[in-house]
C-alpha cells in the first residue's frame, strides 16, 4: 500500500489516535451479544466479530510481526480466520462462511485486541518510520471497518422478524421538507483533482492530474426520502425507460420496489435503521440505494449523475469535517440538511464514473499493495462520506467504491446535468 506519507505525526501523537481509533470500535460493539456479533447475514457483509478482529491482525501481521525482534503471534490460528483479501499473506477462511466462526467468542476477540493494543503501545517508540506508518494506515483502515461494521450489523438486525434496534430512540417528528433544489454552475475548463495535501490520502486518490470539465451544474444537496417517494409514485420503479439494462435486469430478478429497508405500513413509507423501524422523514437524504437505482431516478428526473471530476470540484472548498458524521457510539442516520450546500457526512454519493486507476498509479510492493489496486474492475465510486464514516475520515480526493448492484451501505443520489 503506497499512501501520500506528507506530515508525519510523533510517536505520541500516533499513540494518542491509535487508542481512540481502537477504542471506537469497543464502543459500537458495546451494545451487541456474542450471538449479535457471530452471525453474518450475507456474503458481502462480515460478522462484527470479524471486524474487529481482522482490524487487529492488520497491525499485528504488518507492524508487530514485521517489526518488532521476537514477537509471537497471539495465537498462530488467528492469520486464517482474519485475514480478508491479501493473497500475499497466504490462505485463508472463505469470506462466505465468516459467520461460521462460533469461536473464539466475541471476549476472546476482545482479548485479542487488548493483547495486540499492549504490544503494540509499548513497541511504538521505537518503531522504524515505516512501520510507523503502517500504524497510519491501519487507524484509517480500522475507521473504514468501522461504517463496514455499522452497515452490516443494520443488514443482520433487518433479517431479524423482531427488527430490533442497536440504538433505540425517543420517535423523531419530521421538520418539514428541506428548500428547493438548488444548483451551483461550473463553466468548464482544465481543473486539478487528486490528493495534494500534505496530510493521509490512500493510494488510489492521486496522483493529482489535470482533467478536462464541460459547463455543468451539480444540485447543491442530495435527494430525499421525499422526493424518492414521488418517484416511486410516478411508477419510476416500473417503466424500463429510465433504467440501464442490467440496472431493469436487476429489478426483475431481484424485485426491487423501494429503496432498501423501505417498507409500506398502514399505507406510509417506513424505513428499518439502527434505532428500529420508523416512519421515513421525507426531509432525510434518501439511502440504501444502488447505483442502478440512482442513475435511474437521475433519469426519471431529467438529470444525471455527476462525474467524480465534477463532484470533487465542486466540493474541493467545503469542509470535510462538517456535516452529518460518526462521532461517537450512537444513533446513526441521515438527517435533513441544515440549509445551504453540503458535500460531506449523511449518505455516500453515487457518482458515473468507473473506479479506475488514475494516470501515473503504481500500486506498492508487496501484500499491502493489494489494498486498492487490484479492486479497480467493475465498480462504480462513491464520494462524500456518510452518517456512518469518522468525522476527519473524508476528504474531497476520497475514492469509495462498491458494485452498481450493492445498497447496504448509506448511498445516496446528488444530480448533475449539461448546461
């Protein structure tokens, strides 16, 4: 894994991340059983068990084992069980049947990650610069588990008939509809996008290069529950007009009538999150959405979907850190704009464009330069962040990526179109 190293933070400072990285984890999981932790309802997701144990072999395999003179493995069965995807690092559990791992149980994984967080904490002072940033690497990484982890416990207690809420709250009244859509223009012209900060970015966000843009406008906030409603009323889920070809495919195979977790009671929309079923807030950034869904309602609405270019443009001057982001172990969902344009926290933005390399990308040497690389096939890239991803994980040069089919994750829609 090759990231844009930039500032280096001291031993301390490091330190200091890494406890609040790991001990987030131990908070979102603070509410779950052994049972909660165990199970994995589908193969895209992972038992919460899983997470956090994988996180932990991150650091233990590549800083603890590579680096410090000496050390043992926790325990020498735990490579297979945890690895996820690195072919370098040998064989490994079928992804598939993660939730078959009964044991170690979720206090023995807790174990784990108090054992590795020890070790760890006392070799850091003397820790090469490498291997200092490979502790980097892992807090981000650990943080994209994090909203992996939240998503997938919200697909599992949804397969629940009893749909139990991990966060139950007091019911929310809706504030009404948010203003009208609104849209910022963009003449067009020769812009720089990629990472260039001095500060973390992954490997796939640069190099920065220079791209070519055409006039275009990009709406100044992403589409709501609301205007989903209408869409599913206009029969926007029935008419193969506005939908790709293996998007209408899709739809016939799977049945696909409303966004995911959306369900009709006593003649209203409902939507199943963290805190339980609830009626959905028509002013609350819609979600759940695939990307065959997104381009279709872009269609239906007379729009499309911007490209990754013209999103990172357009959001290169907003904060990163604003907006609707995790904080702490809590209730997670979306929430109506406070007003004005946003770019960051809420829902994860579709865009057109093909997750692809950019020009100049080298992926690095060895197992870790398998975390990004070798992903860029078929998938389409999201930007924005979410309810669910760290506040201080995005950024404008972020690159996330999933398959036009997948909707677990919070994904949502913001519209674009020529001028």
């Amino acid at each position: 894994m090759r990231t844009r190293l930039g500032l280096r933070p001291t031993p301390e400072a490091l330190g200091a991340r890494y406890a609040a990285v790991r001990g987030l984890s131990v908070a979102l999981v603070a509410p779950l059983s052994d049972a909660d932790a165990t199970v994995q309802s589908m193969e895209d997701a992972s038992p919460a068990k899983w997470h956090l144990a994988h996180t932990t072999w991150f650091f233990e395999t590549f800083v603890l084992r590579d680096f410090v003179p000496g050390y043992r493995l926790h325990d020498d069965r735990f490579p297979f069980l945890f690895n996820s995807y690195y072919e370098a690092e040998g064989s490994r559990h079928s992804r598939a049947r993660r939730g078959m791992v009964t044991r170690p149980s979720l206090d023995e994984v807790l174990g784990y990650r108090a054992a590795v967080d020890a070790a760890l904490a006392a070799a850091l002072p003397t820790l090469p610069e490498e291997a200092r940033e490979l502790v980097r690497l892992g807090c981000h990484h650990e943080e994209q588990h994090q909203e992996l982890l939240l998503t997938d416990i919200l697909h599992l207690f949804s397969e629940n008939p009893i749909e139990p809420a991990i966060w139950p709250g007091a019911r929310k009244v809706p504030v009404g509809m948010p203003d009208a859509l609104g849209w910022i223009e963009h003449p067009g012209g020769v812009v720089e996008i990629g990472h260039d900060s001095p500060h973390f970015a992954f490997d796939c966000e640069g190099p920065r290069h220079s791209a070519l843009l055409h006039p275009h406008a990009i709406a100044d906030r992403t589409v709501t529950n609301g205007e989903w409603a209408a869409f599913i009323a206009d029969g926007g889920y029935a008419e193969p007009r506005h939908w790709l070809s293996d998007g209408w495919a899709w739809v016939q195979r799977e049945g696909v009538t409303a966004p995911l977790y959306w369900e009709r009671r006593d003649d209203a929309w409902t939507r199943f999150g963290l805190d339980g079923r609830r009626p959905i807030d028509p002013a609350a950034p819609v979600t759940h959405v695939s990307f065959f869904e997104a381009d279709a309602y872009a269609s239906w609405a007379g729009a499309r979907l911007p490209t990754e270019v013209e999103w990172e443009a357009a959001a290169a001057g907003y904060d990163p850190d604003s907006g609707n982001q995790l904080d702490v172990a809590g209730p997670v969902e979306p929430r109506p704009s406070p007003g004005g344009p946003a770019f960051f926290g809420d829902v994860w933005e579709w865009t057109g464009s093909a997750y692809r390399p950019y020009p100049g990308f080298h992926p690095a040497e060895g197992a870790v330069g398998e975390y990004n690389g070798k992903f860029m096939s078929g998938q389409f890239v999201l930007r924005g962040g979410s309810c669910a991803t760290p506040r201080g994980h995005a950024r404008a040069s972020y690159r996330n990526f999933f398959y036009p089919h997948q909707r677990w994750q919070f994904t949502g829609v913001r519209l674009a179109k020529d001028i």
